[in-house]
C-alpha cells in the first residue's frame, strides 16, 4: 500500500466537493433542515492561526453528520470587515481600505477551503458589500423611524490613539481594547440606539432557547435588571429634591451619607450656593480622566469631595445627611446619586471609614466593625423605629407603603444596561444614512436611494476634532434634504464594527435577495439558527445587540421568529505551547497554512478535537499533533488488513456498536475529545486482530469522517466502496448490542485484592460466590484461614475477611 500523502489527497477531495457543490444548502426542500453557524470571522492581514478552526472545525463535524442524518444543512461562512484595524494597516501602508479587505478575505478564504470545512460558499457574505450594508442602512432607518435611533449629547469614552469614541464595552480595565491607549472622557453628540427598550425581553426570553447556563448568566449580569424603588430626599438649604434609586429601601434608618456622580447636573445648578466650588470643580476634573471601569473598581482606593453648603433630609426620620462628590457613583446608571448604607454595602463602608463617617447597623446577623458585608438578605431590621424586628422581605413592603403613602417615593425596576452608543468618528464603517435639515431637523435618506455608499477619500486619518474624515469632504456633506428639498448636511460618523454583525445569519438564508435583508419564505424554512457557536468573549454583547436587532425586526414584521438563536454554546481558547495566548507582539502564533503543509488538514482538525474538553482552555502541543498525524497513517494502513466479509466479525461487533453510540453522542455534545479516544480505542483493537470486514472499515471511516474528511473518503474510494461518504448514511446501532453482558470484578481478602472474576451482569450472589471459589487462586489467597464475613457489591466488587 502507499504512503498517506496528505497533499495530494486533500487538495483532490476538495476540488470534488466543490466541483459538485457537495455542501449546498436548498432553500427549499423537502428534508429536514439544519441551520448551523460559527461566528464570521474579521479578515485581517495575519490570516488565521490555529487557534481559530476550532470553532469552525467543531460545527463543520456536526455539519457533515446532519448530512448524513438526512438534513438540508445550511452551514455559511462570510466576512465581518469594516472596522479599525484594516482602516489602521490602510493609513500606515496608504492603501484603500477596500483593497486590504479584498486581499484579506482571499486569504483567509483560501485558508478556511484549505481545512476542508464544508462551508456553503454560495452564501458568503461581506459587510462591506453595498449591496449587503444597504440593508444595514435600511434596518437603521426602520429603528430612527420607531424612535429606537436618536441623537444624544453624551459623556463618551474617548481613545486619544485611535481618535474614537468607544461603548462602555469596549473599554477593557481603563484601556482601549484595539489599541491599548488609556481613555478619556468627552461630551460628543452621538447616535443611540435605544436597546433598553428590550432590556426585559432580553432577559425573560432567555428561559425560550437552549443557551448553556454560563451564557445566559452573562446575559442577565449585563443587562442588570433589578427591582427597587426611586425616593426623593429634600435639600435642605434649597427648595429641591435629590433623587436616588435604591433596591433597598429597608435599609432607610442606616443611611449615614449621600453621594451624587461629578458629572450631576445638582452642581452647577447650585455653584453659586456650595462654599467649596473650586474644590469639586477640580476634583470633577480628575475624574473626568477616568474610565467608568476605574471609577467603580471595588479594589481602588475611595476619594470624594463634601460639598460645603448643601445636606439631604432623610425622608424616614428627618435626619440631616452630608452630600459628596465621589467617581464611584455614574451618572449613567440609576439617578447618578446614591444613599449610602455603609453599614450593610462594601463600597459605602470604605468610603465611609476613609471619610469618617458614621457607620450604622440596621439588619442583623454580623458584627459590622469586623465584616462590613453581610448576608443583608436573610437578617431581622434593628435600629429602624417601626421596621424592628421584621424580616427585611417584610420591612421592604412596610416601607415601601410608607413611603408611596407620603408620595416620596415610587416603585421601579432599573437596568446596568445602557443604550448602544451607535456612532464612530471613523471612515470605514458603514455611513448613517442620514441628513441634518434646519428647517426639519433629523431626516432619513428615502429608502430607494440605498445604499448611501462611502465615497473615495485620498486620506482616511480620523480628524484632531474628533469628526470622521468624511466631514472633509464637501460633495459627500452638502446634499439636499429628502423631507423638504432645502439645503441639507449629511451624517459623516459611520456605524460601529457591531452593525454588520448584528442581522448576518438573516443574510444568510437568502443572501441574493434584492427587496429585504432576506425574503420572508427564505427565513420563515431556515429561522431560527438551530446552533450557533463562537468565543465566550461574544457571549455577552454581540449576542445582546444581535438579539435585539431580531427582536425588532421580528416586532415589524420583517423576521418570523423572536429570537434568532436557538442553541448557543461556545469553546475554550487554545493557548500557545508556552501557555500564552497566541499574538503577533508575543511571537508565538502557529499559523494554520503551516501545519497543514507539514502535516495535513486532517492531522489539525484530529488534533484540535483531540486536544482536551472542547468547551475549555487548551494548549497547542508539538507532541499532540505528531500524535494525531501517526493515528490518521494507522488509519490509512487498515485497507493492508481488508477481507471481503460484507458483516461486522463476532468479536468485534459489539465493540462497533458501542463505538458508533459514543461518538454519535459525544458529537452532538461537544465531546469531539473522547469521541476521538473511542476511535483510538477501537483502531487499537481492530490492529491487535490482524483483519478488518468491509462493513467495519465502512462504518469506521464514516465515523471518523466529520473530522476527517479527506483521508476518509480516500479510503472510501480506493477499496471500491459505492458511494462517498459526503452521500452516505450515517452509521446506526443496536442499543441491546452495546449491552456487555460480561464483566470482570476484583476478589479482595482483608482488603488486598488477590485475583479477577469474569461474571454475567446479572447473575446472582450465589453464582458470583461459586466463581470466586472455585477460582484457582482462592485457596491460596484464604492461606488456611476461616472466612469470617463475605461482602458482595453488585457488578462491583466481591470481599472476603478471613481470621
């Protein structure tokens, strides 16, 4: 038999299948069918290392198995290329910014064909196709239009690197996650999308889709909904009120402070009345050079300013209270003010020790002098005057009453979401089709004359002023108004690298469609994606604004179904060998084309399935894929040992039938490493017995065929087999055959185990006891002596005590 020769086999099979569209998916059919998707890839100069066909290779597995099974499988693939880093490598080595996406995404296209992934390439896809962001364009207008798009004067982060404007999200411990700049803050105009609208729906139907659980908790942790109640303390020196919301309005009699954010209008609306002015000005300063991240880090140390002329009145007991400045409390989440428990809440009790302030117990079940946070949740009130001795269930509903009777304070439920920051002062990005117009203020572009496409600049340097550098150019700003006609301005910030990405797998079930982001027909066969797999670092934020774009769409009509998604899992990263994650900067990225050339598609893809849980971190080995490279030769060499047998041999049959239950199930439960062992296992057997049967080497080189794919159907053609296995049936079992009804268990004397018995699963005690005597090593273990007690375990173990 000849070598395995990886080269020759792989490019072969892969022109076959895409010279007879092998994984096309129809748009209609009668089969059933299957929507699997990986998140599209951002196409950058590197190209991919080996870190990234992880997730490709995981879904492509359980893409070629649906095949199998009889599934219409939709698995695509496309581009996600607008943003920062090709606009960056543009302006460094002065090129358009189409030309380095159109020669990074062949690259990158070639890579992916070149792992044998079964994409529909019929369905690419690519964000900065006008004919694709035309519809990003429209889904915006659709949001301006039902008010969820707006313009806001805002207290932005800003990278001075970069000269953009980031969301809350992406700012990473203070630092611009793209470039690593420190961020500031500055008040920009920007557009908002109003995702808080959604903020209930995202969470409640979260209980409708098959999400693992670690997904949906950073759902719901980000959205932060909570239920509390917002109450007005009186400002004693002014005739104003102070308004904070607190899920704890129990805990009222232990307020000891207020804290309002630097950034409360209170401050300058009273400037003239606060003695100490100068003081919070400059401390307002200092805080403005602080990421939101930094300001309510729980670790840092407390710094505030009292404001000298003003005090609270608490509304329970008329109690006079100090107001602060403190960069620990934001002006964008709740009222931008706070009461301050430091009795019961970890960062008021460490302001209030920095400060002096008094600290007070009002739930009990902690000494607070020692342990500032307690279990406040399960405690009895004390020191609250008519909440003593409730629970704090009880004392909350009391006290609630009491103060919606004096009409301070209202019941509400808050969120730590914020609306979508949807602006970036940037030229590639996709333009906001809109115009400003004097006379009618805000207009969208009338919806015929999408796409409103980026025009050609000679250079794409954002701008010191902070606006995109489409600002520069007159032909594109001056247009006319499409409400009135009058002379009008276009919108020169483009959209955020998130827009492209949040209504893909829409595009994908028609991506030709030329009258919606996809025809009804088209999503109502493949909506929703049946499994959706990517990184957990967009497990929060990418699946957040792309369930509320489906939710929208959904609400208009445009979509058929409420979420986009219904299974979500995600895997774990692949560190380098040297247990750092792969960079560029570090010197330690594996690029696929590499490895493949040395050692073949199919070498990478039994590896990274092999190399530990799929769903954790794991390390790139040398040793590892050396390994798998020598399983795949082992593989090759079984048409040396083929007979003619057309059934499975009897000493081997059962183990078959075990073999194709654990790897069908582990497939579909993302356990491709055990799966794999299983097949080893079973290679290892057929090996020891010198001979393979037709049907066996047939349903082993089906089952290793998801990851495998080349080398597979090699084999499937040169022994004559009828059909390829891209058009087999995937292999089926005999659930009574993967029975064993024999097992061995060990026989111990005083605890020392002597010797092994073969018996039945189900015989009984007095047949396993008839075995363990009559074995030839039971006198020799008794060693003359009385048995004193006799213990059997079921199927587990038998134990003899002897005196």
């Amino acid at each position: 038999m000849k070598e395995y020769n990886h080269k020759d086999i792989e490019g072969k099979w892969q022109k076959i299948w895409a010279d007879n569209k092998a994984f096309h998916a129809e748009n209609d059919s009668d089969k059933p069918k299957y929507f699997l998707m990986v998140e599209f890839p951002y196409p950058s100069g590197e190209g991919l290392h080996v870190g990234h066909p992880r997730s490709y290779t995981a879904l492509d597995i359980v893409a070629r198995k649906r095949r199998l099974e009889g599934y219409n499988v939709l698995y695509p693939m496309g581009w996600d290329a607008f943003g920062l880093p090709t606009e960056n490598y543009a302006i460094k080595h002065k090129m358009n910014p189409k030309d380095v996406t159109k020669r990074n995404v062949a690259h990158f296209k070639h890579q992916l064909t070149s792992l044998g992934l079964s994409f529909d390439w019929d369905r690419e896809i690519n964000t900065t196709d006008p004919e694709y962001y035309k519809w990003t364009q429209w889904i915006f207008i659709q949001l301006f239009k039902k008010g969820l798009a707006y313009k806001k004067e805002m207290n932005i982060n800003w990278c001075p690197s970069c000269k953009i404007g980031l969301a809350n999200e992406e700012v990473i411990q203070g630092h611009c996650e793209r470039c690593g700049h420190t961020v500031e803050h500055r008040v920009k105009t920007q557009w908002m999308l109003a995702i808080t609208k959604y903020a209930d729906r995202l969470i409640d139907d979260l209980d409708t889709v098959d999400f693992i659980e670690r997904v949906k908790t950073q759902q719901v942790n980000w959205i932060g909904r909570s239920h509390g109640m917002e109450l007005d303390f009186d400002i004693d020196e002014v005739d104003d009120k102070l308004k904070v919301y607190t899920t704890r309005p129990d805990t009222i009699f232990g307020v000891s402070y207020m804290v309002i954010s630097p950034e409360h209008p209170l401050i300058e609306k009273y400037k003239d009345i606060i003695k100490n002015i100068d003081e919070v000005h400059e401390y307002q300063n200092k805080a403005k050079l602080k990421s939101d991240f930094e300001r309510t880090e729980l670790v840092k140390e407390k710094t505030g300013v009292k404001i000298d002329g003003l005090t609270a009145i608490n509304p329970a007991n008329g109690e006079k209270i100090a107001i602060y400045v403190s960069d620990y409390v934001l002006m964008t989440y709740g009222t931008g003010a706070i009461m301050a428990v430091p009795g019961h809440d970890q960062r008021d009790y460490d302001f209030a020790k920095a400060f002096g302030e008094e600290i007070k117990e009002v739930i009990s079940g902690g000494d607070i002098s020692k342990e500032a946070y307690t279990d406040t949740q399960k405690g009895i009130l004390v020191n609250s005057d008519f909440l003593n001795g409730l629970s704090v269930d009880e004392a909350k509903k009391k006290i609630i009453k009491y103060f919606e009777d004096k009409k301070v304070g209202v019941v509400k439920t808050n969120y730590k979401l914020r609306d979508w920051v949807f602006s970036r002062q940037r030229y590639w990005g996709e333009p906001i089709p809109m115009v400003y117009c004097e006379k009618c203020g805000w207009v969208p572009l009338n919806e015929e004359d999408l796409p409103l496409t980026l025009p050609d600049v000679e250079a794409y340097e954002p701008t010191d002023t902070g606006e995109s550098p489409l600002a520069k150019i007159d032909s594109f700003v001056n247009t006319t108004c499409p409400h009135c006609g009058g002379p009008a301005k276009r919108e020169t910030d483009t959209m955020p690298n998130w827009a492209g990405s949040s209504w893909y797998f829409l595009r994908y079930t028609d991506p030709k469609c030329s009258t919606a982001p996809a025809s009804m027909d088209a999503l109502k066969y493949w909506m929703p994606v049946d499994w959706y797999n990517g990184g957990m670092e967009h497990t929060t934020l990418h699946l957040l604004y792309s369930r509320f774009w489906n939710k929208f769409l959904y609400d208009i009509g445009v979509v058929p179904t409420s979420e986009p998604y219904q299974k979500r899992t995600s895997h774990g990263m692949l560190l380098a060998q040297d247990g750092e994650k792969m960079s560029k900067s570090r010197g330690n990225v594996i690029n696929t084309d590499d490895i493949v050339e040395e050692y073949g598609a199919d070498t990478l893809r039994v590896f990274e399935m092999f190399m530990g849980d799929y769903e954790k971190v794991a390390m790139w080995s040398e040793t590892g894929i050396q390994g798998s490279r020598k399983f795949l030769e082992r593989v090759y060499r079984l048409m040396d040992i083929l007979n003619d047998d057309e059934n499975y041999s009897k000493d081997l049959e059962q183990d078959f039938h075990i073999t194709i239950k654990k790897v069908s199930e582990d497939f579909e439960n993302l356990k491709f490493n055990t799966a794999v062992a299983k097949l080893m296992e079973l290679l290892n057997k057929i090996t020891s017995k010198g001979s393979i049967t037709r049907k066996e080497l047939k349903t082993y080189i089906t089952l290793l065929y998801p990851i495998a794919p080349h080398i597979t159907e090699e084999i499937n053609e040169m022994v004559g087999f009828d059909t390829e296995l891209y058009k087999s049936t995937w292999p089926s079992f005999d659930e009574d055959k993967t029975i064993i009804k024999t097992i061995e268990i060990p026989v111990q004397f005083n605890g020392k185990v002597r010797y092994t018995v073969e018996i039945d699963r189900d015989a009984s005690e007095d047949e396993v006891k008839e075995k363990v005597y009559s074995h030839e090593l039971f006198e020799k273990s008794k060693q003359g002596k009385n048995i004193v007690k006799e213990i059997y375990v079921k199927n587990k173990i038998f134990t003899v005590v002897i005196k």
